[in-house]
C-alpha cells in the first residue's frame, strides 16, 4: 500500500482507536500496526504531535510490575478531530469509489 | 539490533532538542521495550519492528521544529523547520524549494532596498544640515531646505518599505509553517480549524 496513503490515514486510525478506548503506547502501537503495516515507531511522534496539538492527553497509572505507565486518551478536541477526519474520509472514498465503478462501466462499451 | 543499541543511536539522533523532550522520548521507547518484553518477545524483534532509530529521530525532531516555527514564528525557526522536514523525504518539498528561497530573496532584497532607501534620506537630511550651501548635480533642488525634505520623505519611504516587507516576511512565514504542518499529516480538516477558535 502507498506510503503516502498510510500516512494521511495513521492519524484517523490511531484517534478512532483511542476514541474507542484509553491505552498504553505498546498497546495502541500493536493494534494500529496489525491493522496498516507502519513501522510501529512512527506511532510516538504522531502520538506527540496528538498531545502538542491538544487532541490526546496523558495520565501516568502506577504498574505493579515496574515503572507507571502512560495512558493515552482523547481530548473533547480530539473527539471532534475524530469525527471530522472520519467524515473527511468517507466522503473521499465514497468519490473515489464511485469515479472507479464509473469508469469500469465507461470502459464496457 | 538490542534495546541499547537502539535507544543508544535514537538518543544521539535526536541531539538538538530540548534535554526534557529527549528524555521523555526515550522513556516512551523503554516503555515500549519493557512491555513488549513482558509478552516474551526479544530485543531485537522489538526493535525491527520499531523500525530504524534514525528515521524516527527525524520525525520526532521535524515535529518539534514546525511546532517551534509556529509558536516563535522567528525566521531561524522557520529555516530550521523546513530542513527539518526535508530531511524526511517529503518529495514535493524539493520542488517548492526554488520558489520557497526564489520568495525569501525577494524578501531580504526589499527590506535591503527598504534600508537603502532611508539611509540616502538620512544621508540627505544631513547633507542638507551640515553643509547648507550644498548642491547636489543630480537633483534639480538647489535650496537646502528643499534638500531637508527630500531627505526626511525618503527616510520615511524607506521606513515604509521596512514595515512593509516585514509584514510580509510574517505572513510568508506564517504560510510556510501551515505548509509544512500540511505535509506531516496528509488529511487536514480546514472545517475544523474554522470550528475551534
């Protein structure tokens, strides 16, 4: 799949699944890059980038087990971002789905 | 590669940010270590899937820089964001170069211009003041008084230019970081920075 495809949408995927439901990074990283083949690296800065822009925030929970970990969840922001890149995608594919079947019928005669 | 080796280059890579960030950046990936260690995978099979340190230091230091140039909006930090970004590869920005430093020359040329300009009012100002009997070939105004006024209405000219071209060294600025906040994440939504103020 084009790079460049992945790109736009890693942002729309990583905040529908935080709108879903609280995470840790590894957690999120997993899931997200089982879903779009990302090198799963690339998910800390866009999630860094999410916090500057006041879409995600934080909070550190204490672990049994070792150091605290950090939760990430969206913002009442980052829920309208969400809905509104959603929206944004959906009207793109739908375009563009629609112009691919069109054109398939165009070729048949 | 094993978690040292990577955490070792990621911190080397991301030399020029903040202490603090740097810090935080790489808790975030020794978090990640640690939990993917717990789910029994080894060092290395985290780290490729991580992907290469290096490559990741440049996003994170790009995304730092576009968020400095917006907060400072001072033209180092504008240069230093679009290197930035370049870096990463985005392609067309090698095509916007030309016409990104054909603009910025223009800029620099006017403000040049811009001082230029008052000097030579200035320097008239004086000429007319320190030698009244003073005739300058070129100019058809042979009262020193005359000379006094042609001066101070370029110095004024030239003080124009300058707040003119700075204005406009702001706004080409301030394009620029929306361009580059443009490449780093493909979809925007220009409905949504309407909505919230």
């Amino acid at each position: 799949m084009d790079t460049q495809f992945k790109k736009g949408v890693l942002e729309l995927c990583v905040l529908a699944s935080l709108a879903r439901k609280e995470q840790y990074g590894y957690e999120l990283v997993s899931k997200i890059s089982k879903a779009i083949a990302v090198s799963e690296g690339t998910i800390y800065p866009l999630l860094r980038r999410l916090k500057d822009e006041h879409h995600v925030q934080t909070r550190l929970v204490e672990s049994r087990e070792g150091p605290p970990r950090k939760y990430y969840q969206l913002t009442a922001e980052g829920r309208k971002r969400t809905q509104s890149l959603a929206k944004e995608w959906q009207q793109f594919t739908e375009k563009i789905n629609h112009y691919l079947t069109n054109e398939n019928k165009e070729d048949k005669r | 590669m094993n978690k040292n080796t990577f955490l070792t280059t990621l911190r080397a890579s991301l030399k020029g940010l903040p202490q603090e960030e740097i810090d935080d950046i790489i808790n975030d990936y020794e978090e990640h270590f640690a939990a993917g260690k717990k789910k029994k995978r080894t060092e290395a099979n985290i780290a490729k899937a991580l992907g290469n340190p290096k490559d990741l230091a440049k996003q994170h230091k790009a995304s730092h820089r576009i968020k400095k140039a917006e907060q400072t909006g001072s033209a180092s930090n504008i240069i230093r964001a679009v290197s930035a970004s370049i870096g990463l590869g985005f392609f067309n920005l090698i095509i916007v170069l030309g016409p990104f430093v054909a603009i910025a020359s223009v800029i620099i040329a006017l403000f040049a211009t811009g001082i230029a300009i008052a000097a030579s009012g200035i320097a008239l100002m004086l000429a007319s003041i320190v030698s009244p009997f003073i005739t300058i070939i070129t100019m058809p105004i042979n009262s020193s008084l005359g000379l006094l006024f042609v001066g101070i209405g370029l110095l004024a000219l030239g003080i124009l230019f300058i707040i003119g071209t700075w204005q406009l060294g702001k706004l080409f600025g301030k394009l620029t970081v929306s361009y580059l906040k443009l490449n780093a994440s493909i979809i925007t939504c220009k409905k949504e920075k309407e909505e919230t103020p």
